[in-house]
C-alpha cells in the first residue's frame, strides 16, 4: 500500500497518529473474528443439528405414509412468524421467537381419531423447519462479518501498518540526514569564518 507523505516533522506526526489507530484498533478487530469465527462454529453446528432433527422427524414419521395418505395438508397453515434479533459480536442477527399456525376446522366424527395427532406431528415438521432456515439466514450473516473482520485485520496486519511504519521511518531519515547536513555545514561555515578571521590577524 502506497501511503502518500511529505518529508516533514507535520507529516511525520499525522503518520504517526495514523500508526498508533490502527495498532490500538487491531486487537480490538482480531477479538471480534475470534468471536465471529466462534459464533460461525455454532451456528453451522445448530444448523446440521436442526436438520438432522428434521430428517429424524420425517424418517419418524414415514412409517405412516399409508395414513398420510388419508390426511388433509391443507388443515394446517403457517400464519405468520415472529422474529427478534439478537447482536452477536455487533451483528444483528435473527431469532425465532414464534411460529403461528392457522388450523382450519374439520369434523372429528367424520375423520380419523388420529387427525390432532397429524396436526401436530404437521406443526413439529414446519416449526423445525422454519428454525432451520432461521439458522441458515443467521449463519450466513456471521459467516459475512467474519470475512470482512478477517479482511479488514489482514489489511491492517499485512498492508497498513507495515507501510506506515516504512513511511515514518524515511521521514526520520530524511529529517537525521537534513540535521546531520546543516551540523555539517554549520561546522564548515564556522571553520571558515575562524580560519577568516585568523587570516587577518
């Protein structure tokens, strides 16, 4: 990274400034993708643990498929889903909070006894299921702020710091070769003017 710089004590102290932000922000910026990276874990975690409940579900259920066959689908309506949101190392990020079904009537002289059982083995399959994508959405927001963290920390690591640092050091450079040459030439000046004024004596 090319930092653009005047070889002066003002310029030398705005890189200056610059450095020691960013080596102040950095430990701050490695904690939150260790947190994210974290956060990412379990996320991916409770997402494989949702659908292998839902496989497990299903599976549990398929031995029934003959008095699936009698059931109405149609009885049972997701109305709506509630959600929350809860900040996981400064990122928003969705929480299930309800899932609202809509049952819609039917004559329980005229259907099966085992209709409500349906019903709600129905509402376990939708609800583990909307949990899921909940999961999905979530890990996917973490799995993003933690490529920006990690982004963001390499370029402060690797390419800021380092070249304020190089910058800083040719500023104090130039400044001790501009010093080391005026003493020089201060020195010779003087050397001259005793060497004058020892001529006319």
């Amino acid at each position: 990274m090319a930092i653009k710089f005047q070889y002066n004590k003002t310029s030398l102290q705005e890189l200056d400034k610059q450095l020691k932000t960013r080596l102040r922000t950095l430990p701050v910026l490695k904690n939150k993708e260790a947190a994210l990276r974290t956060a990412v874990k379990k996320a991916k975690l409770e997402t494989q643990r949702l659908e292998e409940e839902l496989d497990g579900s299903i599976l549990e259920y398929e031995g029934m498929a003959r008095l699936w066959a009698e059931f109405d689908p149609s009885l049972v309506e997701v109305c709506g889903v509630k959600m929350g949101a809860k900040k996981i190392a400064g990122v928003n990020t969705p929480l299930l909070a309800e899932v609202e079904f809509e049952v819609k009537e039917f004559s329980l002289f005229n259907q099966p006894h085992w209709f409500n059982d349906g019903i709600s083995i129905l509402k376990k399959l939708a609800s583990i299921g909307i949990e899921k994508q909940v999961a999905i959405r979530k890990m996917l927001l973490l799995e993003r702020a933690r490529k920006k963290a990690t982004q963001k920390v390499n370029l402060y690591e690797k390419n800021q710091i380092p070249a304020y640092e190089s910058a800083i050091l040719k500023i104090k450079r130039f400044m001790e070769d501009e010093e080391n040459l005026s003493k020089s030439a201060q020195k010779i000046l003087k050397n001259r003017q005793q060497q004058t004024e020892t001529a006319l004596w």
